[in-house]
C-alpha cells in the first residue's frame, strides 16, 4: 500500500513517516519504508514488490491538476495533515476519479507524533480505507494499482482442463471478461492486458508459493481457488 503524508511542505510529514517505519519495524508484522515523492515515483515497482507499506511525504500542494494522474494511480490513501486540511476538500475534487483515499490525518496520531501510540490507529485506519477504497472509483480500470479488477490464484488446476473450460464457456454466455496465466509474483503486481477484464485467473501449484512471498501475494490477490488435489500441499499457506 502506498500512502501519501501531505503537509504544507513535507517536513513534519517526513518526521512522522520516519517514526512510523522505526515502529513498524519494531513490530515485526510488516515491512515498511519512507522516503520522499521523486524516489516514490521512479523506485514504485521496487517498492510495491518489496514493502507492505510505502510511506511518502511532502507537501499537500504537489497535487495539482497537472500532477493528478500520476498520483492517482500511485497511492491507495492521501493523508491531510491538521495544519493543512483546509485543502482536504480541493484534493478529493482532483483525485474524485481515482480510487485514492483522500482523508484528514487524525490528530490524534498526527499530532502526538508518538508512533507506539500511533501505531494500531493508523494500522486500523488504513485497513479500513483499503476495504473503502475498491467501491469508490467513478471509473472503470484493469491496473491492480487502481484495484478494480478481481485476482484469483487457482491452485492445483490447468486452464486446460475440462472443468475450467466448462466454467469458461459459462462466463462468456454471461459476457464476463476474463484472462488466464501462469502465476509469478513479477507478473500478479506488473499487470499490463491487452483489453478490459473483470476476472483474472492466475494457474499454479501449492509448490511455487514460497513462505516469503505470501505478505506480497496476499496483499493483492481477492481470492484463492483450490483444487481438491491440491488441499495438503497448500493447507499451510
């Protein structure tokens, strides 16, 4: 998830992002990182793949309506600093047909500036926004960056397969858009199709998964679907 720390000119934002890493880092649960718009945008790739949550800062003021696009496609929440929010309301505008959360920062974890204290607010917050997030674009996309295309990794089964097939010919009566791939985790976060689709199916096996992926799979994957053959080899996972 990335997340934008906007304040009137990104130095607060930066202090805030910075103790937000050293206490999520501490916590052990998930991997974090800060770090300043200009890196955000040419390491995004890198950063997707690597981290559960990239925190940037700077100021509320670099979205402009020449900037919009490239934020909107980036960040999953836009967070209002307090001495700014004043702009909340000319944010959500320019962002409105994007699926990014445009919301006032708490003070209550903004203004403390005490990232223990903040920790479980902002974490409960940010679920929630990225449950919000995947109701509110006005528009239609297939990029899971925007996240409106529905990822199911089928386990255990073959595109090729008479049942699949079956289900396949069902879901184009229904006029259903859908594609099929192997799955790698390079290919699930760089999603590029060629025309719109709903669904995307992604084939492996339970052995391809390795433990140290699942965070990054299961922060983009919607659903898993697992063949009976399949169950004891991927009922740890």
């Amino acid at each position: 998830m990335f997340i934008y720390i906007g304040c009137s000119g990104g130095g607060t934002s930066s202090m805030f992002c910075q103790k937000m890493v050293k206490e999520i880092a501490k916590q052990g649960n998930l991997s974090a990182v800060f770090t300043d718009v200009t890196t955000a945008f040419l390491k995004r790739r890198e950063y997707g793949n690597t981290y559960d949550l990239v925190f940037v800062y700077g100021g509320i003021g670099m979205i402009t309506q020449n900037t919009v696009d490239d934020f909107g496609r980036l960040f999953d929440v836009v967070f209002v600093a307090p001495q700014v929010r004043f702009l909340t309301e000319s944010i959500q505008k320019l962002l409105k047909n994007f699926p990014t959360i445009v919301k006032d920062i708490p003070m209550k974890i903004f203004g403390k500036m005490n990232a223990y204290d903040a920790y479980d607010l902002l974490l409960e917050e940010l679920i929630f926004l990225d449950e919000k997030r995947a109701y509110q674009s006005d528009i239609l996309t297939v990029t899971k960056a925007q996240d409106k295309d529905i990822e199911i990794l089928v386990v255990g089964g073959s595109s090729q397969e008479n049942y699949f097939k079956k289900q396949f010919s069902q879901w184009e009566k229904q006029e259903i858009l859908f594609s099929t791939e192997r799955f790698s985790l390079i290919g699930l976060y760089d999603f590029q199709p060629q025309e719109d689709v709903c669904l995307r199916l992604l084939f492996c096996n339970g052995g391809q998964i390795k433990e140290e992926e699942l965070a990054q799979l299961t922060r983009r994957i919607d659903g898993v679907w697992l063949m009976p053959a399949a169950y004891l080899g991927f009922e740890k996972n």
